[in-house]
C-alpha cells in the first residue's frame, strides 16, 4: 500500500511539473495562450494527486485496525469550493502561490475559477460539511454519504427587485475533485410488489418481484485533516439507467422515446430538492431518499462482509448517524436487508438496527418533521411500507401494554397516523435508533418538553443535546487570513486545531495597539466585501460604516422583516435629523427565499424596494446604505462573515434549531444582535451577556403572545415609529408604482396574528439597536468586545461537536497516530 508524507508535497518544481503535465495530458490543452480555468484546473489535479495517496494510506489505517466506522447519512452537504481547503488543511499556500504565479496568476484568481459544488442548500449541509473536516482531523474512521446532484439548488439573481431562480448547472464544466467508482455499481429497485413464500423450512418469507431498477455508481470527494496526513472521503451517488436507449425506438423515429427510460432513471440525482408540491415532484424525492440509503447499506454491508459473513458484530462495527429525517427509510431498508436476504429472524435484526442507527433532529417546525402517504410508499416502496407497519405494530404493542387504555398516547406516538394515513418519519427515526439528539441546549428541551414528550417518557435517556459547531480551519484560518495571521503572530498557531486556545486573547482585548491592529484586520476584510458588492451589485460602499448583515435563508420564522422595520426606523429618524448622534451604517442581507414560498419571495421584494428608496435618498447620504446581495453560498459568505460588524440571529424564540451563522460571525469578531433561540443562548453564555445584544421575548412569552397576548394592531397603534413604518409600506411608500404589493405582508402581522411575534418584538429591537450604536461610537469598547467574541467561541469548534457524538453516541475513539 502506498505511503505518503504532507512534507512531500512542497516541492514548488514539482508542483509546477504536474500542474504542466495535466494541463497537456490530462486536459489535452496546450499552455499557450494562458487561460485561467485551465491553470485551475491543471493545479486542482496536481493536488488530487497527492490526497489520494495520502487517502490510500489513510484506508490501509482504518483496515489494519479493524476499527468501528461511522457513516454519516445526509441528503446535503454543503462543502463550497474545495481548492483553497484543500491548500490550507494541506500546508501548501506558499508553494501554490508561487506556482500560480509561475503560470501568470494570483492564487486567489484561481480560486474563483471554481463553482461552488451544487450539493446542498444551507446550515444542515453545511454543517454536514464541517463535521467531515472535523471527523478527518480528529482522525474518526468516518464517511459522509450523500447524491452527486447535477444541479445545485438554484442560482439566485434580483429582477426589477424580484427573487428569480436559474438552474444551478454547477458540473457544466466537469468537476476535477469528483472521483467515479464504476466498479462499485450497485442496484436499486423502486415499484413492483412483494410477495410472500415458505422457505426451505417453512418460515413464511417475503421478496420484493417486478421492480423496476435503477444502478447507483459511487463517485468519492476526498475530505483531508488540517495537517493532511489522514484524508477520509465523502461517497456521492449518482444515478445510471439499467438500461441504454432502444435501438428499435430510435430507428423508428422516435428519438425521444428510445431514451426515455434512461432519462427517467437519472432523473434521480439530477435535482438538489426538486420542487415536492406536485405529487411527481413528491415521487422524485421518495426516490432520491431511498437511493442514497439503499447504495449506502450496499456499500456499508459489503464493506462488513471484507471481515466475514455474520452478522453478529454489525452494531459493533458500524455507526449510522441520520442527518435530519431525510435519510430514515434506511431503518425499513436495513431490516429489509437483514429479514428478506439474510435470513435473520425479526427480533434480531430488530436488535441490530436499534444498535447501528442514531437520529440528529434539526427542527421543531411542523412541516419539516417529514411524513409521507402512505398510499405513495406503498406504490414506490411496497415491501418496505410492510415492514413499517410491522414495526409499527409491535412499537404499539409495547406503548399499549405500559399504559393501558391510554388510546390518546398511541395516536400520538404511532408511526402510521391512522387520521392522516401518513407515515411519520421522525418517529420512525426514534423507534429505530438507540439515541437522538437536539443541535442546542434549548432546542433539545423543546424536543424533549414539547415537539417529542411521548416518546421522551418511554425512552428515558434516549435523548440527548449535541450543540452544532463550526470547523475553525474553513471559518478562520482559510476565510480570514487577515485575522488569522493576527492571532497566530500573539498566541500561536494551535488554535486551528483547539479552539480553547483562543482564550489565549482575552488578556489582549485591553491592549490598545492590538485593539488597533484588530480594527486594522477587519477593515482589510470590510475593503475585501465593498470591492465585490460593488462588482455584483453595482452599488458602492463604505468600510467606514457599521456593516450590519443578515444572510441566511428567507423564511418568515427569521425576521428578515423585523430587519427591514428597523431600517425604515432609522431612515425616517435621519430623514427628520441628518445629524442625528448615530454611526454611519451599511445594511446587508442576503438568502435565498424557496421558489413556492410567497411570502419569503415577497419579503425580498420589500428589502429591494426600501434599498432602493434609502439609497437613492441624498438627504441622508453617506450615513445609512442597504444592499440585497444575491446568490448567497459558502463562498459568497467566506467575503461576507470577516467583514460584518453586526450579526442579525433575531429569528423567533424557540424556532431555530441551532443555527451555524451564529457561531461563523462571532469567530470572526462580529457582535450579535439576537433573541434567545437556539445556540444564541449558549454563545450568550461563552462570550458574555454584556458583549451580545440580546432581546425580544422568550420561547415560554412568544407562546403565551400566541395564545393571547395584545393584539398587533394595538401593538401597533401605541407605537408611533412602528406605525409610521407599517403606514409608509402600507401606502406605497416604497414602491409606488404599485401600492398594494406589500398588502401580504401588512395581513400577516396585522390580521392574521402576526405569528412570529414581529411587532412584539420590534420595540425591544429597536431599544437593542440603540445601544449598538452607542457601543460602536466608542471604537475601543467595541473592538474589546469583538476580541472577547472570537476570544470566547473554543466550545463552538466541530471537533468538540464530534468527540461527543463519537464519545457519547457512536461509541468509537479516535485512532492513534
């Protein structure tokens, strides 16, 4: 088996030599003229080169071990591009900066030669993402498994202030990290029908006939540890048809039909969350569900049979963590596996599912608690609908027999809601693994208080809270090198890989020649985001300002509204008087509203429209901008996060789960601005309340507000700036074109509750604002809190993350050096 040393790699001659090589063989190209993807691409394969040998040694590790593998189930990751990752967890800046240069380019011009990989849409697949870097940097013998999407969620551009959506075509121009696994072909069967029959010893068995098939080829992206010596990999599948186009079609004419079955058949991993309003569109995701779990245990079962036929040490070899509910069809799918072809009698297998699966919950909102008809599975996947009704059975049978009569509690805790006739996939997750976990203090008591207290009750201890975290080598290290090179010239370079360490910087937060270089650090980066808003936007702005920014996906629950009330505020306070005792301030937002969602999509609209009313106002020039920036995506963020000032987190308490952005922002020095919801409170606790601007109602008043509280319109009529800013959306202020457009979102607080509390908070919010600018004016207390920010995030490394799910749940230890 091949060896390899990180220390290999830094020869710049050979380094240059390979760049060259591949760009004549590999590309088929010559070097002259120069072209930029070309260079790219030459140096993207040079370092493929090296991650594979060192992920060969890394396989050779894990074999001669015999060690316990996870395998991290998810129907996203969001890894963004991996050239300048790759360069930082492999220790090679300066040898890639000095080739690039040798072709005629910057590094960083390289860089941006690349597409950000299609193959997940926000936090979940990003977190996905940071725990592969945490799992290859711990040393964790893992996997991510997922679908090599051809097309990404969608590219995002503004249209007369309008979201309008184009494919995200992202592998148009190939992609040189995606490795094909063509050996490893694996079949997978959709339709049909089972069919029972008496085997040999006249067991009543069942096998699922008259299917149609489907092949699932494996294709690797390799995942290397800070430092680079141990490279794991996440395994993408992507979808092949069983079947060639007819020959007998296409001779006939019919050049569309001869292909059909193979376009239908691919249609499978074409499309990152194909839109599920149309019950096709539900289909195709059922399917795109069952085929990453169904190639998955393939490979996982094959992967077990290298050691020998029995089944009986499975949960002691492999961990199967279900990122969100996505993946959970892989309960039914391994007790298919285990009763239909190995043979094992139910109560067995049953004991071996409950050992290999653990269920990660991201959310307490109802519509993402995921259930399907019943009708629909039954159709798609007939025999694995049997089995869970099976399992179904037998749960209720415990429920039934620990509280009699107790008819209420089996409704609620049954997997098959007999009402609805819907299979609900979260109680499924949780009946079939042996944990399951919130991602932050207060989302975990909600699900165990509220979202699953049935189940909570009948499994004690099965729940558990791992808060979510963030890998510092792509939040810190590699996105804000400015920042990094700071703290590494004070404390050290070891807080790349123990975040702890950065308390280290505390004592220096009252330094004042190192606030200043602090301050220096961030307004580099400041200039950095003005250059590229203004080359995406056409709209200028000034590092001079406070840059206050919200980027995270469009959704009501996130308050992008409550961000636009407060803008208006403002522009009416200055409007009044220009000389007004507040900084300057540069308003980002920037998400992507999904493409069925009215009110997001108009939300979008209302930040377009008072953007362009305030920007365009020159009574207030030079002291309040706003820009939408569109397409937000990691890197887009990578520019954004060491920028900002201010971090908006002020969703509704009670209704983010975790949240990532959160922790990203504050390692990078911003503030936030935020409600109690999710990991606010837990980075309240580290960084200190008095360096956080906390506000709004708690999770217990946002319920009791719901149930009863003042009535927005009187909120609203006692609040005279509240009302001011709601009449001028209202009467077309913004858009006068068409005075009616923002109507919907008037309705929603106005008349239909206001149910995420918008108008109840806003005073509060305002009251916060308030003192982020008296902090601001002050340019050293401000820069001592963002130092304590960075200072104090240690607990919000990844790593910290995965020990305690590999310590707590998986039950495997990171292998030695």
């Amino acid at each position: 088996m091949p060896t390899a040393s990180v220390t290999d790699f830094h020869d710049i001659g050979s380094l240059g030599e390979d760049i060259r090589r591949h760009i004549l063989s590999n590309l088929g190209n010559d070097l002259y003229p120069p072209d930029p993807f070309r260079s790219f691409s030459g140096l993207a394969y040079a370092i493929r080169d090296r991650l594979i040998r060192l992920w060969l040694a890394t396989q050779a590790s894990y074999y001669d071990s015999m060690t316990k593998r996870v395998y991290y189930l998810s129907m996203e990751f969001l890894p963004g591009r991996f050239l300048m990752n790759y360069i930082t967890n492999l220790g090679m800046e300066d040898g890639c900066r000095q080739a690039a240069s040798d072709l005629g380019y910057a590094l960083e011009d390289l860089a941006e030669e690349e597409r950000d990989a299609g193959l997940g849409n926000g936090g979940l697949g990003r977190l996905a993402s940071c725990y592969m870097d945490s799992l290859a940097t711990l040393r964790i013998p893992g996997y991510g498994y997922g679908i090599l999407y051809d097309y990404g969620l969608f590219h995002q551009t503004i249209v007369d202030g309008w979201q309008e959506e184009r494919a995200d075509n992202w592998r148009r121009h190939g992609s040189p990290w995606v490795i094909d696994r063509v050996e490893h072909l694996y079949p997978v069967r959709f339709y049909g029908r089972s069919e029972p029959y008496r085997d040999n010893k006249g067991a009543l068995r069942y096998r699922w006939v008259e299917a149609d098939t489907v092949m699932a080829m494996p294709c690797d992206i390799l995942i290397p540890a800070h430092g680079g010596a141990h490279v794991t990999n996440m395994r993408l599948w992507t979808a092949a048809s069983s079947q060639e186009f007819s020959l007998r079609d296409f001779n006939q004419g019919d050049f569309v039909g001869a292909m059909q079955a193979k376009i239908l058949s691919e249609n499978i991993s074409k499309v990152l969350y194909p839109n599920d309003e149309p019950i096709a569109g539900k289909e195709l995701r059922l399917k795109q569900q069952y085929f990453l779990v169904a190639a998955t245990l393939r490979d996982i079962v094959r992967r077990h049979k290298k050691s020998g036929p029995s089944f009986d040490g499975f949960a002691d070899q492999v961990a199967i963590q279900l990122n969100d509910t996505h993946p959970t069809i892989a309960i039914a799918e391994l007790m298919r596996i285990l009763v239909d072809e190995e043979f094992l009698a139910w109560d067995a297998a049953w004991d071996i599912c409950r050992h290999t699966f653990a269920y990660t919950n991201h959310t307490v909102l109802p519509e993402a608690l995921e259930t399907w008809s019943a009708d629909l599975m039954g159709r798609v996947l007939p025999r694995h609908l049997e089995i869970i009704a099976e399992i179904d059975r037998r749960f209720l049978a415990e429920v039934a027999a620990r509280h009699p009569g107790e008819t209420g509690r089996l409704s609620r805790m049954a997997i098959i809601d007999r009402t609805s006739g819907r299979v609900r996939m979260a109680h499924l997750a949780i009946v079939g693994s042996h944990a399951v976990n919130g991602v932050a203090r207060l989302h975990s008591d909600i699900l165990k208080d509220r979202v699953f207290k049935d189940f909570d009750a009948f499994y004690p201890g099965k729940f558990t809270n791992v808060t979510n975290g963030i890998t510092p080598r792509r939040w810190l290290l590699q996105t804000n090198p400015t920042l990094s090179r700071l703290i590494t010239d004070h404390i050290g370079p070891d807080w790349a890989t123990d975040l702890t360490r950065l308390t280290d910087l505390v004592p220096l937060a009252g330094d004042p020649a190192f606030r200043q270089a602090w301050r220096l650090a961030k307004r580099d980066n400041k200039k950095r985001l003005a250059r590229y808003v203004l080359r995406k936007t056409g709209i200028g702005i000034n590092p001079d300002t406070l840059f206050d920014v919200q980027f995270k996906r469009m959704h009501e629950y996130k308050r992008q509204l409550l961000n636009v009330l407060h803008v208006v505020t403002l522009y009416n306070r200055l409007r009044r008087d220009p000389a007004l005792p507040v900084p300057p301030r540069t308003v980002l937002i920037g998400g992507k509203a999904a493409p069925g969602y009215f009110m997001a999509k108009r939300i979008i609209r209302l930040v377009t429209a008072v953007a362009e009313t305030v920007n365009a106002d020159d009574a207030i020039r030079g002291r309040l901008r706003m820009v939408f920036l569109p397409n937000y995506c990691v890197s887009q963020a990578e520019k954004v996060i060491p920028a900002a000032d201010l971090s908006q987190q002020i969703s509704t308490a009670g209704m983010e789960a975790s949240g990532t952005g959160n922790m990203k922002f504050a390692l990078n020095g911003a503030l936030t601005i935020g409600t109690l919801d999710g990991a606010n409170i837990e980075i309240m606790e580290q960084v200190g309340r008095e360096n956080i601007f906390i506000f709004g109602l708690t999770t217990p008043e946002v319920e009791a507000a719901r149930a009863g509280g003042t009535p927005p319109r009187r909120r609203v009529a006692a609040d005279p700036e509240l009302a001011e800013a709601l009449d001028m959306i209202g009467r077309g202020f913004f858009h006068p074109a068409d005075p009616g457009l923002f109507t919907p979102i008037l309705d929603s607080l106005l008349d239909h509750g206001d149910y995420y509390c918008v108008t109840a908070d806003y005073r509060a919010c305002l009251d916060a604002q308030d003192a982020v600018n008296a902090l601001y004016l002050d340019p050293d207390a401000w820069s001592r809190a963002s130092i304590l920010n960075t200072a104090n995030m240690g607990y919000f490394s990844s790593d910290r993350a995965v020990l305690e799910y590999a310590r707590n749940i998986w039950n495997i230890e990171p292998l030695g050096e």
